[in-house]
C-alpha cells in the first residue's frame, strides 16, 4: 500500500475528511463527511469520471497526474471492506486521459457494449466505459447504465453504493495521507470569453480575477449574464462578479446571452444550453495555470441552495487577524450538517460576515 495511506484506518475517516472541509467538488458541494459516515454500509464505490460537463477537462487532468495517489486511495479502499470500486468514465477519454491509471490498476476495462455489470461477479477494480453522453455525468443514470442499480429518489448508499467525483476523491486522498484541508479548486472560465481557460485557484478567488484570464475583465455586459455551472447545468449569480467567490464546487463560470439563458431555463432556475450553444468548436486548454488573487472571499456554506439540509461554518477569525493558507477560519456548526473552511491564502482577515470571511494578501 501507498506508504502515506499505510497506517489510516477506517476510524479515520470521517474525522479527516470532514476536519479538511472536502465537498462535493463535482457541483453540488455537499459536505462529503456526510456520505462517508454511512461507509460501513457499502458494498461498493463508484468513481465519477465522466466530467459533469463537456467543456470540462479537470477530473481528465486529475486522473493522468495523480494517478499514483488515486489509485493508493482505491487499493486502500479495497483493503478496508470495499468489494468493488468502479471508474465510471467516458469510452473517449481512455488512451492519453486514462492510459496512467490503467497502467497503475489492474483493472478490467470494460466497453459500453459489456455493460451493465454484476457487482456480485465483478472483478475488485473495473473501469467501465461508457458513450460519449452528457447525461452520464449524473450519478443515478451512472449507476443505471454502468451497474443497472436504478435508484429513483433514494441515495446510492441506500442501494449499497458510494459515488463521489474524481476531484473529490483526490481531496480525500490528501485528506487521509496528509490531513491537508482543501484550499484550491480546478475551474474553467467560458461563454462568450475571447478564450477558455483551466486555472487553479484558491477558494474564493473574485469571479473578476478568473474572468481577466478569460479576456473579459469588466465581466458581463449589459445584455449578458454570469452563471456558475457548465452549459448543460449552470444556475445565474445574482451577486456582482467581484462580490462572488469561488465555492468548493465552482467548476465553471459562463458569460451567456441573457436572452439565450431565458429562453432555456429549466426548473429550478437552471439553465441548460447544450443544444443551442455549446462552445465545443473552441480550442480548450488541458493543463490548468495557477493564478494568485490579492483577495479572496471564502464562503461559508458551499452551495447556498443547500442551505436548511447543510448548515453555515462559524467563523473563528476576526478582522485584522492575520492568517496563513490552510488555517482554520470557520469551524462547522454544532447543529445540522457542516463543513470547517480555511484560509486559501496568507494575509490578513478584512471582513466577516453572515456569508464569507474575506482575507487580503499582505
């Protein structure tokens, strides 16, 4: 077994992942803890790897550079009780997206067509692929295509599955191995943006910071609006752009039409435009660039949306605190549900409020 992970035991893991605040990094941010105090109850875990998007390259990225370490995680995973871990991910991303965690597992990879498996007969580590199908990215139709477990409106650990995205995964991994809290998020900027950009920045970087990568520093225009989500699952932020900090489970940002959006809001408030406007023809870039804001505000409940199920961090700091990356600034409720945050950057607390704490690099 990978040598950081050799004394974990499974005792350890709620407390680890929830002490390093790891959410939902697929989009919904739910505290991942959560899922995991159930975790004598799986059978089996289900990797989404399918990219809640398809302008999204960030889980793709995670799987060839961190093979190693996820791959640690899946074989530590199977030595703690799993029987089966499934790769849940998309028949086209396997050569030079996948070729590094085949390499490492001994897995059997399966096609579209051998699918649905038989967890009962199934090998310990499987990769199945499936089409190239946007709707895959779901975790119930994951589960129905790749397992035929259809769910309805039960959880997966009801039916004895434990599914979680790969970016997730990977913050779990460094939260067993190092204790290290998540700090930083894979987000791409696109729309109508002179270009698409992969970035990696700390939490709660201002949506104006990753918009000037994109080429668009003053933000939306007049007729445009900002959403957070990809183009087939994005809901519009009401807040101005330099008020909005990235969340934990920010993968995109999107400058859309306004009357684009209006025209393909769903239910909900989601605004789906895959049909009339996906963006596929632009060049996308692979390899993510680390961007260094000089503030950052940190939310305290990672999707607001959530808000009544999950229940807001209480901050610990106080302005002109000074702080350094990976602090603890708000600690979980004692009611409910919740998530601890930390500092994303060093520098000096400016403001706490109801919603973030905001930190200023000195």
């Amino acid at each position: 077994m990978d040598e950081p992970l050799a004394d974990v035991t499974p005792d350890d893991l709620v407390p680890r992942i929830r002490s390093a605040g790891v959410a939902g990094a697929g989009g919904a941010g739910f505290p991942a803890y959560a899922k995991w105090d159930r975790f004598d109850e799986v059978d089996a875990v289900m990797i989404n790897h399918q990219e809640s998007e398809p302008n999204f390259l960030k889980d793709r990225h995670l799987g060839r550079e961190h093979a190693d370490e996820l791959a640690a995680l899946i074989g530590w995973l199977l030595e703690s009780g799993v029987s089966t871990v499934v790769i849940g991910t998309k028949e086209a991303y396997r050569g030079v997206w996948l070729g590094a965690l085949e390499e490492q597992l001994d897995a059997a990879v399966l096609s579209p067509e051998e699918l649905p498996i038989d967890v009962e007969t199934a090998p310990s580590v499987v990769i199945a692929c499936t089409p190239d199908r946007y709707e895959y990215g779901m975790e119930s139709v994951l589960l129905r295509e790749v397992t035929g477990v259809t769910i309805g409106s039960d959880l997966p650990l009801d039916h004895g599955w434990l599914v979680q995205n790969t970016e997730s995964m990977y913050n779990i991994y460094r939260a067993l191995a190092a204790e290290r809290p998540v700090t930083r998020k894979l987000v791409h900027v696109d729309g109508d943006t002179p270009r698409h950009r992969f970035l990696d920045v700390p939490i709660g970087t201002p949506a104006t910071d990753l918009l000037a990568q994109a080429g668009r520093p003053g933000g939306p225009g007049e007729s445009e609006i900002l959403a957070d989500g990809g183009p087939g699952w994005s809901f519009e932020i009401e807040a101005r752009p330099a008020e909005f900090g990235v969340r934990k489970r920010t993968n995109c940002l999107l400058i859309v039409d306004e009357n684009l959006a209006a025209e393909n809001t769903l239910g909900g408030g989601r605004i789906n435009i895959l049909g009339p406007q996906a963006w596929k023809s632009r060049t996308f870039e692979t390899e993510p660039e680390q961007i260094v804001p000089d503030t950052v505000r940190i939310p305290l409940l990672t999707n607001e949306r959530l808000e009544g199920l999950v229940t807001r961090s209480r901050p610990v700091v106080v302005p002109g605190e000074r702080v350094e990356q990976g602090d603890l600034i708000a600690e979980p409720a004692q009611e409910g549900i919740s998530n601890p945050q930390h500092a994303s950057i060093d520098g000096e607390v400016a403001a706490v409020t109801r919603s973030h704490v905001t930190i200023e690099r000195v």
